[in-house]
C-alpha cells in the first residue's frame, strides 16, 4: 500500500492554551457545487456566526469556544451566491456553496 501521509503539526504561536474546540465538518459534493456541514451543538442560532467565502475557500468564524474553520474548496465557487442555513434540529450550520 501506499505509505500514509505524514501531517506535520504546526504550532500556534500564542503561548497560552487554546482549549477551543474544533468543529466537525464534512464537504459534500452537491449537483451544481458544494454542500459544507458544520457540526456545532453549542450553537442555537446563526448569531454571531461570520461566513466568508473567496473562491476557493471558505472561513468560519464562530462565536463560543470554538476555533474558527478553514475550509479548502477543491473548485471555484461564487461567493456572492453562497448561502448558509442553521438547522436547530440537528445543530448543523449548511453551507451552500455553487460552483462558477
């Protein structure tokens, strides 16, 4: 078999601990892009969520103890079409993201 991929850590730089959580997510291709679901259970709500898209990525900024998410996008998409729904049932936040 293939060897497996060596991750090589990367150090945050501040000192101090970071006890953030890292969210769960998943990529899903979709028919006319991306579907991106983040997991967030300490969440009811969209508030005070902050949703940036380029073209090839997507940043999430959440309030709470949680790390912000950077998510690679393996194809253009377009930002201004992007949308974003909070599911309260399944505490998901899912990002529409089209392809250009």
């Amino acid at each position: 078999g293939a060897p497996p991929k060596r991750e090589t850590p990367r150090e945050p730089q501040q000192s101090q601990s970071d006890d953030r959580r890292v969210v769960e997510y998943k990529l899903e291709a979709i028919e006319d892009g991306h579907m991106l679901q983040i997991h967030v259970p300490e969440l009811d709500s969209m508030k005070g969520v902050d949703l940036d898209v380029t073209a090839d990525s997507a940043t999430v900024v959440f309030p709470h103890s949680l790390k912000p998410l950077q998510v690679k996008l393996p194809t253009a998409v377009i930002p201004k079409k992007v949308k974003a729904k909070f599911s309260k049932k399944t505490h998901h936040i899912n990002v529409t993201l089209p392809m250009a």
